[in-house]
C-alpha cells in the first residue's frame, strides 16, 4: 500500500495500530504515466462497494479521503 501512496495511485491511512487502508486515489487525480491501470477500468470500478466491508465501515473510510467532496456515495454506500 505505502508503494502504491508513492506512485499516486492512493493513500495510506492508519486507524489505530493494526488497521491499515489504502483510499484509492480519484479517476482524475490518477498519475499521468498509468502503468499499473487501465483508465477506464478504473473509473467503472472506483465506486464498487467492498462486500466485505460493512456499511458504517466504508463511510468512516470515505469520510477519511482526502478529497472525499469529489465522491459522489455509491448506492450500495447508502444506508
């Protein structure tokens, strides 16, 4: 995840000791030389919900990006 952040594909955020999340960087914050993504396969899959993360968990994480007014709440975010 820390090799990702210094790629600029995301941002590590640590809550708490053993908790640790990578919030992947916006479609349009993306760098500009794309070797590890296709652009567009990105974008369709920005907003996918994690089935394994519960509700209140993905919008704490949300709520923790760093440009969390430019995400628009997936339905499956909505509680």
């Amino acid at each position: 995840m820390r090799a990702l952040q210094e790629l600029g594909y995301g941002t590590l955020h640590c809550r708490g000791a053993l908790q640790k999340v990578s919030l992947k960087a916006l479609p349009s914050k993306l760098p500009a030389s794309n070797v590890l993504v296709d652009r567009e396969t990105y974008e369709e899959n920005f907003l996918n919900a994690d089935g394994m993360l519960p509700k209140t968990e993905a919008a704490i994480f949300r709520d923790l990006h760093p440009h969390k007014e430019e995400i628009m709440p997936s339905r499956d975010y909505v509680s």
